[in-house]
C-alpha cells in the first residue's frame, strides 16, 4: 500500500493555485470558458497543490516582486506544466 499524503486545506489551495495561475495572466476560468480546462481538470490542480510540499516556497514566490507578470509559474509548482501550458 502506498504512503498517505496528508492534504492541505481546501480554501488555501484553491487561492494559491488560482494566484499562481494569476502571477502569469491566465484565468482559470477563462481558460474553463474556452474549453483549454475541464472542471475536473481544475479540481486536480487544486488537489495537486494540496499535495504539494512547497506551500511556503509558493507563497514567498508569490509575495516577491518576481510573481508580478511572470512568464512563467516556478518550477517547484507542481502545477507548473499546466499553468505555464495554459498561459501559450
């Protein structure tokens, strides 16, 4: 059986993920609108970031002078492949 990952709190994640999708311009829910994000799709980078171990790295990303239009979200993101896809 595998390891359990604890998740983090749902609201938190569903601000960071839509932040760092923000930091580089894209909106999830524009990008729901024109077809390029299911639903589900949107739940599994919120349950991703509930995984993830970089909160604080995120967070202080987030916070810096770097996240103001980026063109790209961090590499520790585990929903960086996505959200920098999403951005094209």
């Amino acid at each position: 059986m595998g390891r359990i990952i604890p998740l983090g709190a749902p609201e938190r994640h569903f601000w960071l993920t839509r932040s760092m999708a923000r930091s580089i311009d894209v909106s999830l829910s524009e990008a729901m609108a024109e077809g390029q994000l299911s639903p589900q799709g949107y739940a599994e980078l919120v349950t991703r970031c509930r995984q993830c171990p970089h909160v604080e790295a995120c967070q202080q990303w987030l916070g810096s002078a770097d996240a103001v239009n980026a063109d790209q979200v961090p590499d520790h993101c585990l929903n960086a492949t996505i959200l920098n896809r999403l951005r094209r």
